[in-house]
C-alpha cells in the first residue's frame, strides 16, 4: 500500500518502544522486593478530583451528551477566562478561546490553520516530540534550533534573528517545556514575540503546563504580553496537566479574533467539537474546592521536585538547570553511562542514554525516558525523569539509584 509523505515523515515515538520493554519487566518483577517504578510517564499521578468526577457523572445521568458547538461550550469558555482573570491578572475575552480535544486538538488547529506547505517553524531543542510532528502533517518544517542549559533549553531573540530566513513562518515554543520542567523568561519571551510580530509571522506558545510552575518570575502566560502583542500571540492548553485529566481529552486554545472563524471552521469540520461529558466536568475544575485541590497538588509537585532535584545532582546524574515547572528533570547521564561501559551514541539512534535506559530498567527496575525523542542536540546524553509519581516512589527510586550507582 502507497502511504502518503505526510505520513512516513512522522517518525516514530521511540518513547514507547522503552515504555513497552518497560511493561513486560513490570509483569515479571511485579512479585518481587523491587516492583518496577514507572518514572517515565509524563503525566500526573492524581486523578480529577471529587467534584469533577461528579460533575461528569451527572451530565451522563442527566443525558448531556449531545455534541456542543464546535467552539465548546459557552460557559466553559467563560470559565476559563475567569480564571485567566482571577490566577492571571489578565483579560481574554471567551470569544478568543476555543475549546479542542487536549493540547494535542489545539496544536492540530493552529498548525492547519496558518502553516504552508513548506513554511518553517523554528523551535527549541529539546522540545516535546509531537510538536514537530503536528508541524510536518500540515505539511510544513520544524527547525529545530540547539539551545542550552544557560538559556533554560528554550529559544533566545538572538537564535530567532539569526535562524530567520525566507521560509520561516513562525516560532512554536513550548513554557515550561518537556522535557527540561524550565520556563522562559517572559522577557525573552516578549523580545521573540515583538521580532517575530515585526517580521509578520507567527508566535505559538505551548502553555500545557500553565499553573504549574513554583517560582512567581516564570508563572505567567504569555497572553499577558501588553497591548496588540498579547492579542497576538497563540496560546495552546489543556486539562490534561495543571487539572489532572489527560485521558478526558479537554484543551483549549487562545488565538486573535481575526482567527476565530478558521478556527471554527476547521474544528466544525475536523472534530465537530470536543467530548461534551469532559467539558460539563469540567466546569466544576474552577470551583473554589476544586482550585484549592489543584493548589494544594501544585505544592505536592513542588515538593518532590525540591527533594529529587538535588538527590539526582547528588549521585552524578545531574540536572543542569532547575525546572521551575511541570514535573520533570532533563538528567544528564553521560558520565555513569560511560562508568557502566555503555557505548556512545551509534547513528541508529542507540548506545548513549538509549542504551542508559534499558540498563537502568533492568538493573534497578526504574522506568524513564531516553533523551532520543526530544530533538537532535545530544539526547544521548540525557535522560527525562518525570516526578509525577509519589514521594514514597521517589525516595524508593533515589534508594535504588544509589545502588546501582554508588
Ligand atoms: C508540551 C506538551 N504539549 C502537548 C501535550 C499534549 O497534551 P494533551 O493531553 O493536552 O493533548 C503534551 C503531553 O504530554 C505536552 O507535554
């Protein structure tokens, strides 16, 4: 069968390959002293919380079931600008806010809405996989621009400027990023959006994980940018992380009003609209108790973070720069690697921190994810924790690492 380019461009998610060999060890050591730790999966360990469950329950029961509009629904809509007010200090109007099937919807949207065939998206490396992914199925090409720890593994004006060139269409940033857990800083921020704004292009910003960051200089959303550039800007979101509910698939995305009816358009058509339960519980997310919950969450992400940083930078697999968001550590595992007689980097994308990984399964039944899906900037070299998991998982994974390291 002929399969189209769109699609053999989209490379595979090699995450899922170690994920696999990570479930077949998991049944066979899950009798023993040391179960398998999944430190790997990128997503949190709560699930919704009372009142959102309940809200869900009763919108089946009560059979509020059939399609809204495409757009989403009116209320939630206004919700989500509530809350842009009240955590944010900023106004998005709910007329630019279009709810979407998770992050992954809004991406989808925005790509197909403003990207050429041929059109260049330049982005940070390391960078979360499917962004570049979304990018070539609307047929256009992500340049993936190396970035390093100093510069928080995101994009700089100066790395724009000088990688600008005549097919570039835009920037699509992601803040904090996956899978560094690191901001940038709205300052840079706004000096990218003001050259890329000047030159007519566009300026996506992924803030999937907006809510959850623990130091107030990088908690904001770039939508708070003043004046034309903060109406500007397309901002991406979801339930699925600061809300705890990846599987319901809920996201919204914030775009210029001019773009609302393409949007609408191409969702009405693409997606008819987003899961109705999902979006009647929802609404409950921004109830008082609901909020404080996610609060209270926040601080026990925060927490791991403050204890399991360090114990990595401790035992040599170190972190160079301290997420200041999400729940994950981009470890760099090079020295131990070499340590363990782990051969460098081959050009078939294993040896190096591949290789790292399969090691570390087996010797101490502790799952995490290869640095290889994230870019091409040495991910043999590093390797993504997730401290989406619980304390007790944390200090029993930190135990065993100080075995097998030393
Ligand atoms: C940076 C980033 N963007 C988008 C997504 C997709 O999320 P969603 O579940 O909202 O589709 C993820 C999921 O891990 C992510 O890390």
């Amino acid at each position: 069968m002929k399969i189209a380019q769109r699609a053999e461009r989209i490379e595979p998610f090699y995450v899922m390959e170690v994920a696999k060999a990570a479930a077949s060890l998991a049944g066979k050591v899950a009798h023993t002293s040391d179960p398998m730790i999944f430190l790997n999966i990128g997503e949190p360990d709560f699930t919704a919380p009372p009142l959102v469950q309940e809200a869900a329950a009763r919108a089946i029961r009560q059979g509020a079931t059939q399609y809204t509009q495409a757009m989403g629904m009116v209320e939630l809509r206004e919700k989500i600008s509530g809350w842009y007010a009240s955590r944010f200090n900023v106004d998005v109007a709910p007329s630019r806010i279009v709810i979407t099937a998770g992050a992954s919807a809004a991406l989808q949207l925005a790509c197909l809405a403003l990207i050429e065939a041929g059109d260049e998206i330049l982005m940070p490396d390391p960078s979360y996989p499917c962004n570049r992914h979304f990018v070539s199925a609307a047929e256009g090409r992500s340049v993936l621009i190396p970035t390093t720890a100093e510069e928080r593994f995101q994009l700089t004006r100066a790395k724009v400027e000088a990688a600008w060139g005549e097919h570039t269409r835009g920037v699509l940033l992601a803040s904090p990023s996956n899978p560094t857990g690191t901001s940038i800083a709205p300052e840079e921020l706004q000096r990218i959006h003001e050259f890329v704004h000047g030159r007519g292009g566009i300026t996506l910003i992924d803030e999937i994980y907006l809510g959850l960051s623990y130091e107030e200089h990088f908690g904001h959303t770039a939508l708070a940018m003043p004046g034309e550039l903060g109406q500007n800007i397309i901002s991406i979101n979801s339930f699925s992380k600061y809300f705890n509910m990846t599987g319901w698939r809920l996201g919204w995305l914030v775009v210029p009003e001019v773009l609302v009816p393409v949007i609408e358009r191409i969702a009405q058509n693409l997606f008819i609209c987003a899961s109705t339960v999902a979006q009647h519980a929802a609404l409950a997310c921004f109830e008082a108790e609901s909020l404080a919950e996610y609060e209270r969450r926040r601080g026990e992400f925060r927490a791991r973070r403050d204890y399991f940083i360090p114990e990595l930078n401790r035992l040599g697999l170190t972190v160079p720069v301290m997420p200041d968001g999400a729940f994950y550590a981009y470890a760099d595992c090079s020295h131990i690697a070499r340590r363990w007689g782990i051969a460098d980097a081959r050009p078939d994308g294993t040896g190096g921190s591949w290789d790292f990984a399969f090691e570390l399964m087996k010797r101490a039944h502790l799952a995490v994810t290869p640095g290889r899906d994230f870019g091409h900037a040495a991910p043999e070299k590093y390797i993504r924790f997730s401290t989406a998991s619980s304390m007790e998982h944390l200090r029993e994974a930190v135990k065993r690492l100080e075995a097998v390291i030393g």
